[in-house]
C-alpha cells in the first residue's frame, strides 16, 4: 500500500514528447535558361551596329543564293552598307588563342581545334552579294571577322592594321573599326563611291533576297554541321 501512495506523489522522470522540429528544406531556386552564347554575340553586335554613322545601313542573318557553295547558299553574319564599300562580317564565339594566317587553309583555337580561314569562309560569302548586286553598282567589300574578348590573337599582325581591307577583329571593337576604316577610305578618296540612292537599292535588293523560309535554313545549318562549306 506504502508504494502505491508512493508511486502516485513521485515525479516522474519521463519528461514530455518534445515536439520534432520540422526541417524546412529550400526549395530550389528555379533554373534560369541560360543565354546561348551565339545569341549574345549577336546582341553585342548588334548594339555596336547601332553606333554607327547614320549614313550606313545594316543588315543581319542574309541567307542568299550561293551556286558556288555545296549547300547552295551564303549565311552572311552582318552586312553594313556604307558610302564608301560594304563591310562584310563574320562572327565568330570560340573561347582561347586563335592563330592563323591570311592564307593558312585552317586555323586553330589554342591548338586543340580547327576551323575552315574564316577570311576564306568570308570571301565566299562577299562573292555572293557581289554577283547579287553586279547590275546595282561596282562596290568595295572590307572583310571583318569579330571574336569575343574571351579569345586572344596569335594571328598576321597586318590583319589588325586599319589599312588591310581584311581585318580581325573583337566584338567590342567593331563600331571604332568601321568608323576608322571609313574615315581612311575618305581621306583616299573624298568623293562617296555609294550614292545615298545607292545605298537605299542596295539594302533593299539585297533584303528581297534574304531567304526566310525556315525549312531552306535548317537544311543549309544541318549541311553545315555535317561537315559542309
């Protein structure tokens, strides 16, 4: 009986359930789509296209004719028509050195990659819109391939030299380039080879003949990446 009393006024010693704290797990920031790197390349260029004189005109993504092409057509990257010549430029999103010389049939990319001369890859497209505009006018084509700063230049010092009507370039760089080579092109020859209604035909000729039909693009990329120029 003494125990029973006993056990009724003794403490117990289990102490309460204490309640489990719950562990809130973060929940995963949702994932942002990153930016393809090509189409930050294009953006950049095009904000550098944006600077330049009021007089140029530029254009972008042409996908025209091409016979002497295997696919049957030139991508040309850019296109800015001027009163003094057409600049033609090529992009280009490699990351590293890149050597290579104007005539060198490849070049590299800190010597692990090779890539068709993108002068060469250029003067075939400049070809194309030449013969596209043979009945407009006889015009000067500059050739400019831009890189981004993500590159370094191990390549002939004379394509960075503003007198070459080829030249190599990095994207940042591409409006000063433009403005300097015009500003070279008038002092050689005051007079504009490209009258404004030149320049209008121009950019409407060759907008006319910019293929858009999505089905003829995707073909001409597949044609590229299986291994064709």
């Amino acid at each position: 009986m003494f125990k029973t009393l006993l056990s009724l006024f003794k403490k117990s010693d289990t102490k309460p359930p204490q309640a489990v704290r719950k562990v809130q797990t973060p929940k995963p920031k949702p994932k942002v789509a990153p930016t393809r790197i090509g189409e930050l390349g294009e953006h950049k260029i095009n904000l550098q296209l944006d600077q330049l004189p009021k007089e140029c005109k530029a254009l972008s993504d042409l996908l025209i004719p091409n016979p002497k092409s295997r696919t049957g057509y030139s991508q040309v990257d850019h296109l800015v028509i001027s009163p003094y010549g057409l600049f033609m430029i090529e992009t280009k999103n490699y990351q590293g050195e890149i050597k290579g010389g104007r005539q060198d049939q490849q070049w590299t990319v800190s010597n692990r990659y090779k890539m068709y001369n993108p002068l060469k890859q250029n003067y075939g497209h400049i070809k194309a819109v030449e013969s596209l505009l043979q009945d407009i006018a006889a015009v000067k084509f500059i050739s400019m391939v831009s890189f981004t700063m993500r590159c370094r230049f191990s390549i002939d010092p004379e394509l960075r030299k503003i007198q070459s009507d080829e030249l190599v370039i990095y994207d940042v760089e591409l409006s000063e380039f433009i403005s300097r080579k015009l500003l070279r092109l008038k002092a050689e020859t005051p007079e504009p080879s490209i009258s404004p209604a030149q320049t209008q035909a121009i950019y409407e000729h060759l907008l006319q003949a910019n293929i858009t039909d999505s089905e003829i693009r995707k073909l001409h990329v597949q044609r590229i990446k299986g291994g064709l120029l």
